[in-house]
C-alpha cells in the first residue's frame, strides 16, 4: 500500500510539472467508490480509492490527457475448510486485492466553456492487480498486469469564477485476463474537483 500511495504521489508531481499558462488544462482529484461487476470471489464494494487526473484541451469540445487510480477491495469470507485428496486447511478466510490503473484518455464535451459541461470519454491502458488470498495463518500474494480499458460519463459544473469545478463520473473498468488469471470489471463512482490552469 505504501508503493501504491508513493506512485500516487509521484505522479501527481509529473502531472503538476505538465502545466502551461493555458487556462485550456485541467487537473482532477477525486475520491473513487467501486462495486466489482464480474469478480468470483469478492463482490463487496470499495469505500478506498482514489483517481488523479490530466486533460490538455484541444478546443473547446475535446481534451487529451493520462490518468492514475486505484481501488482497495476486501472481504471476510468467515470460517471454511478447504480439503484435497491428501490435506486440508481451516480458518478465517480473507480476500484483499488493490487496483491499479494507468491510462491515456479522451473527453468530448456538451455546453459552454464557463457552464456546466456534461462529457463522455474514455481511457486506455493498463491495469495491475495485487492480490492476497488468506486462510488462517496462511496466505498467498501475487500480482498481475492487463490491458485496461475505461469508458466513462461525467459532468464538470464550475464553483465560481475562481477556476474550480466539482468533478462527478461514473467508470466501466476493464482489466483483461493475463498470467492465467480472470478478467477483472468493476464500476467505479468518483467524485471530486477540477482545477483549471
């Protein structure tokens, strides 16, 4: 967690580095809810998650730009056994994986420069999973890397004139199959600000 936290950081400097005199970017920091859509083992939502963003507009309709996010997911299973030909083991069961993706982005945009702007986009690129499975005392950790895919609907509304907006969306997150691994999707409901420069 404390590598996830450190790259969160180190990209937010990189992103700040990004900046121009244009008041044409914008950065977003927002806090992410997320509710897995096709996992086999944890299905509770996350309440811990996180996305920082960059969009360079290209006019006043469409922006380019990079995100990073992530997504903390656990679950208690309760006490089970699980048993082979030869052995078995018994405990509490826990499940915990931690999302993380990075990803090139697009945004179209509705309404006025200055107004409320609803917008579609999308992002892609890729996506990494650490994950830790736990019976008892003992546990298992692995991580793996997929192509990501997020298409997304949002919508930027302006607090003032002091060049910051609330920034609400609403995420598909695809991470595809890789190492033998399942895909991994969950929606993802952020809500934050945006910081015009």
């Amino acid at each position: 967690m404390k590598n996830i936290k450190k790259l969160f950081l180190a990209a937010l400097l990189i992103v700040s580095g990004l900046s121009t005199a244009s008041a044409q970017d914008l950065i977003g920091i927002s806090y992410n809810m997320a509710l897995p859509s096709n996992s086999s083992t944890i299905t509770d939502a996350s309440f811990r998650g996180g996305n920082l963003e960059y969009r360079h507009f290209l006019n006043d309709n469409l922006s380019i730009g990079a995100s990073i996010g992530f997504n903390y997911f656990n679950q208690n299973f309760g006490n089970k056994t699980f048993s082979s030909e030869n052995s078995a083991i018994s405990g509490e069961t826990y499940e915990n994986s931690t999302s993380l993706s990075t990803l090139a982005t697009a945004h179209y945009y509705l309404g006025n420069l200055g107004g409320i702007r609803p917008y579609a986009g999308v992002g892609i690129g890729a996506a990494g999973t650490y994950f830790t499975s736990q019976v008892g005392g003992v546990a298992v950790s692995d991580q793996y890397w997929g192509f990501a895919v997020a298409p997304e609907v949002g919508v930027i509304v302006p607090l003032g004139d002091a060049g910051v907006s609330l920034l609400g969306n609403v995420k598909y997150n695809y991470q595809t199959a890789a190492q033998g691994y399942d895909s991994v999707a969950y929606w993802g409901f952020n809500i934050g600000l945006a910081f015009d420069f």
